[in-house]
C-alpha cells in the first residue's frame, strides 16, 4: 500500500473534520492558501485503512514581483505531492466513534443545516460508504 483509496474521510486534531473525494481535490492548492504539513490528520479510506502524509513542498522559483502579482490579481491553482504514512486498519466503530465527537464538538460553528439527522445516520452506519453518504447529502 502506498496510497489510500479515496474518496476519503480526513479528521482535524484542531479544525473538525474534511471529506476528500478524489486526490485532485487534496492535491491542488493555492500557493498562498494555509496547508500544513503535520501528522496532525488522522485519514481514514474507504478500505478500512488509517493514513497519515507529509507535504512534499512544491519547489517554485518566482521572483518577488510575481509573488506579489499573483497574489494580487489571481490565485493560481499549484500541485503538490503527499508522503503517505500507512498507520493500521481501523473498525468502523471507531471511525463512528471520531466522527460523532467531531459533530458534537463543532457544532456552533459548523455550516451544516441539521447535526441531529447526520448524527443519527452515524450512529446507524455499518460502513465507511454509508458515512460517506451521510456526510456528503
């Protein structure tokens, strides 16, 4: 394994949780956007597999003038490549388990119109598709 199998679920130490469709959504990144590189995410794939990656950082050589024009005036789209570090398998149980303490923990800040019907489709999923599913309608 050197890679998980998307789509996946990415749990934030510090910032809730994110769903990774594809790994063109992880990939691409505006230079001036804020990407840490840290062991901080627990990614869990669809395979039952529990990741975590380094940011290989992008090595682009512009000169300050660009720096500022591209801030200014267009954000470009960069690539970058991820170090993945395969951890264990996980039960889904206990993705479950992280998913739920997130919703809960986020739940005055977050975007999401009604917690209460997604807690419930956590507490009655048997699969990572069906968390998937529930996190994404």
């Amino acid at each position: 394994m050197s890679q998980p199998n998307f789509p996946l679920i990415v749990i934030h130490t510090q910032e809730g949780l994110q769903i990774i469709p594809t790994e063109a959504d992880l990939c691409k990144v505006a230079p001036f956007g804020k990407f840490k590189n840290t062991d901080q995410e627990l990614v869990f794939d669809k395979e039952g597999n529990k990741w975590t990656y380094q940011v290989a950082p992008p090595q682009l050589k512009r000169s300050l003038a660009k720096k500022i024009l591209d801030y200014i005036l267009y954000n470009p789209i960069i690539e970058i490549k991820l170090e993945w570090t395969w951890r264990e398998t996980y039960q889904i149980h206990e993705l479950k388990k992280l998913l739920y303490q997130c919703i809960t923990k986020y739940k005055g800040v977050t975007k999401i119109a009604n917690i209460d019907a997604i807690k419930m489709a956590i507490t009655k999923a048997g699969s990572f598709n069906d968390l998937y599913k529930a996190l994404t309608r």
